[in-house]
C-alpha cells in the first residue's frame, strides 16, 4: 500500500489501511499459534525473518513492475525471470546436483518435484501476472495472506499441527482483511468519481 501510494499514487484510504491490519493481524496470530503448537525457537525466528524479506520484496516487485507486466505475457516474463534465476542459481547448485543419485530415488520424490516445478512453480508464476493486470497492487498483494491459512489446513490434515479457536479467528480475521481491500477505490475509480460530481455541480 506504502509503496503503490508512493510510486503509482494510489490513495490510502483508512479502508485500505484497516483491511491491511486486519489481515496482517489474522497472519500473525497463524503465526504464533503455530509456533505455540509446534514450539518455537532461534531456527523459526529466523525462518519468520526470511518470509517477511521475501514478502517486502514480492511486495516491490508488485508495484515497481506493473507496467512491465501490463506489456507483456506471462510466459514471456517467466521465460527470461526463470532464465536469469537459473544464471544466478546453477553456480552454487551444480556441485550438488552433479553428485545426486538420480536412480536412487524413489518415485514419489519424482512426483513431489514434478508438483513443485508445475504446481507451486509454473502455474503460480503463470496466473500470479495475470491477476497483476487485473488488481490493484493493494489487492493482489492482500491475497498472501491466504498462504498461512492453506498451510495450516495442509499442516491439520496431516497431522503435523492441531486446529483451534485461535486458527479460526485467524482465518476470519484473514478473509475479512482480504474482503475489505478488494471493496476499497482505486485512484481512477475516486477521481471518475470526482469527475461526476464537478459535472453534475455544473449542471446544477
């Protein structure tokens, strides 16, 4: 919201602004109650930091790359995002890979890859520049927060954590944030709006 409002001169609105921290607050009791059940310590603090440096950074690149995305389709954007990415990343992953078994492995570590690059990779990448085009950054960037609640239905179904009042709150706290933003304006919706009104006073 921050940086939309700086960059692309979106209003901020105190809908905006209360959305926000409800949503923000569902996401942080997940969070903690998480951690209650699962116990937490340095290595989760430290995993928290982490999403949270890749959360402002997903959020700059929802903003700052709007209209690059506008001009360009999705798997045009991922062709040279994943092919720079794997610049980067091949020098200090190649080693390991190199060494790997591939034989060895089982089955079901094939699939769960396989799910990883079109699941949680290709398709993500793929409908995250469409829904760019269509939402304003404020509202494309309130849909992470849907990402804690997944989890913690994933992690109660099998087993790996419990589901309490606390979790429900969370996640009514979360879809209520989400619910709010989507209903604020946009800048061009309130100056249309201004517009009618200067041109309905003249009239008058």
């Amino acid at each position: 919201m921050i940086i939309a409002a700086i960059y692309l001169k979106e209003p901020v609105t105190g809908k905006k602004v209360f959305s926000i921290f409800v949503g923000a607050a569902g996401a942080l009791l997940l969070i903690l109650s998480s951690q209650g059940s699962g116990g937490s310590g340095k290595s989760s603090i430290w995993g928290d930091l982490l999403c949270l440096a890749a959360q402002f950074s997903f959020s700059f690149y929802f903003v700052l790359f709007k209209g690059l995305i506008s001009k360009y389709s999705p798997v045009t954007l991922m062709k040279w995002m994943f092919t720079y990415a794997s610049i980067c990343v091949i020098p200090f992953s190649y080693h390991h890979i190199s060494e790997m078994n591939f034989s060895a492995l089982p089955v079901g570590t094939f699939v769960e890859i396989g799910y990883v690059i079109v699941g949680g990779t290709f398709l993500t990448y793929l409908l995250v520049p469409v829904g760019q085009r269509l939402l304003r950054p404020t509202v494309a960037c309130m849909y992470n927060y849907m990402q804690p609640i997944v989890a913690s239905i994933l992690a109660v179904i099998w087993g790996m954590d419990t589901f309490g009042l606390m979790k429900g709150i969370a996640i009514a706290l979360v879809f209520t944030g989400v619910y709010i933003v989507t209903q604020s304006k946009s800048r061009a919706e309130m100056e249309a709006e201004r517009r009618e009104k200067e041109a309905i006073s003249k009239t008058e």
